[in-house]
C-alpha cells in the first residue's frame, strides 16, 4: 500500500508539471485531470494506510487535509479552464 501511495503522490506533481508545459487549453484541461484523479486515488491509499494502522492517526491528521486542499485546487483550476475554453 505505501507504494502505491508514493506512486500516486508522486504522479500528482508530475501531472500538473506537465500540464505547465501543455500544447494546448485541451492538453492542459487534460493532464489536470490526470492529476486529479491521482489525488483522489493518493487519498484513497492513506484512509487505507490509516485504517490497517500503518500511519498513525495524528499522521493521516497531518496530511490528509493537505491532500484535500490539493485536489480543491486542482477542480477548481479545472472548472476554471473549461469555462474559458468553451468561451
């Protein structure tokens, strides 16, 4: 579980990198939502990584709602770009 963890934090960043570097508003849209999905997955696996007690609990505490604001951001960057793609 902690690999996979690792895989999809890891992912995160280099999704949204990508999409820095995207060809196009379509391309970028695209990568984020890779990103996002990624997010969701990342916290998936710490609620797992918690519930089997290979984190403690002050540790999901302390990570989960960055995760949280994460994901946040990326929708909310998401919302955003399709609204003025479809403009």
């Amino acid at each position: 579980m902690s690999k996979q963890f690792l895989r999809s934090i890891t992912s995160v960043g280099a999704n949204v990198r990508e999409a820095v570097n995207a060809q196009s508003k379509s391309d970028f849209i695209h990568k984020l939502s890779i990103s996002q999905k990624e997010c969701d997955e990342t916290m998936y696996w710490l609620e797992l990584l918690k519930e089997t007690n290979y984190i403690s609990v002050e540790e999901f505490k302390s990570i989960y709602p960055q995760c949280e604001e994460v994901l946040k951001i990326i929708r909310s960057i998401i919302i955003t770009s399709k609204k003025t793609h479809n403009s």
